[in-house]
C-alpha cells in the first residue's frame, strides 16, 4: 500500500522523484532540451532531496509509534544488506524499470483514477518481487536501523544504496529513456 501511494502523492503534487528522473530528465538531456550540467544537478538535488525527506520520514515513523515495533523493518533492512553487490545491482535495474513505465504510464492518463491504476500495478509488482528501490531502500534501512538492525551507515552505502542507485539509473535511463527515446523521441539533436 504504502509504495504505489507514495509515487501517486509525487506525481500529483508534481514533487521529484530521483528514480523517475532517471528516464525523464535523460530524456531531456538526450533531445537536448537540457545540458549535461543541469542533468546532474537535477539528479544530484532530487537524490539528496528524496534522501534526506526518507530519513525524516522513518524517524517520524519511529518516534510516533505508528509502524508499532515494525519488526519487518529490521528483516527487510538486514536482507538488504546482505545480499550480493551484483543481485542488488540487477534488482535495481528491474526496479526502476517497473518504476519508471508507472511514471510513463501515469503521464499518458489525465483522470485521478487512470493515474493511481497505471502506478499501481507496476509498484506492487516490484514490492512483490522484492527489487531494490534506492529511495525507498532510504527509508526501510534506516528504520530498520532505528528499531536495531546490527547495520552501519557505511553498510547501508557499500551494499545496498550505491549498486542499488546504479542499477536505478540503468534501469530508468537504458531500459526505459533509451527504448521510448528511440522510438518516439529527437535523440542528440539541439533544438533550434
């Protein structure tokens, strides 16, 4: 529940979502419509932005006691963790694939419901599957941290968010961007 309706709270506030920007602002930056530079910095704000509201957000949990002991947050937290860099890395590709064609998807619909059923499905599938999401993975260690998961900060960086960002950016630049692009948009080409 709490996935898909984060994504629809940021689409309908029109908020930024660093793993959707991962197609769209490539996008962007691939018709030109965009520098290199402002790509990066669009990347680089949304992506401590979405951070530092994530950490917010899971001591909010924490200190209302609204998740109750959330003893699924030390499990899932301890498992993302754990796992090897390259599984991490390709579940982060698959992420962010069903991500961003939710996003896509959503784009194309003009009503409420239309939007909340195109992010739906592919967000539950994801949560599902158990892929890696860097932002939500940004909330879920943490709090998991929180409630004593035996996780350093280093830890939580080296094996899960960096390969999990990588295969985020792969997966939303390569596996969405790159195939839309190609097929329907102006790729490399200045605007005049």
């Amino acid at each position: 529940f709490g996935l898909p309706f984060g994504l629809i709270m940021t689409l309908v506030s029109g908020a930024e979502l660093f793993t959707g920007n991962t197609a769209l602002v490539t996008a962007a930056w691939a018709e030109g419509k965009t520098s290199r530079k402002d790509l990066i910095k669009n990347w680089t704000a949304s992506y401590i932005g979405n951070f530092v509201g994530s950490l917010l957000l899971a001591y909010l949990a924490f200190k209302s006691g609204t998740l109750g002991d959330a003893p699924g947050a030390v499990k899932i937290a301890t498992a993302k963790c754990s796992a090897p860099w390259d599984v991490t890395f390709v579940r982060g590709i698959l992420c962010n694939w069903l991500v961003c064609m939710a996003v896509y998807m959503a784009s194309g619909c003009s009503s409420m419901i239309g939007k909340m059923t195109a992010v739906w499905f592919p967000i539950s599938a994801f949560v599902a599957l158990g892929l890696d999401h860097s932002i939500a993975n940004m909330f879920i260690i943490p709090l998991g941290m929180l409630r004593g998961a035996e996780i350093t900060v280093g830890q939580m960086f080296a094996k899960n968010l960096i390969p999990v960002t990588l295969g985020n950016i792969v997966g939303g630049a390569l596996c969405v961007m790159a195939p839309y692009g190609s097929a329907f948009g102006n790729w490399f080409k200045k605007e005049e």
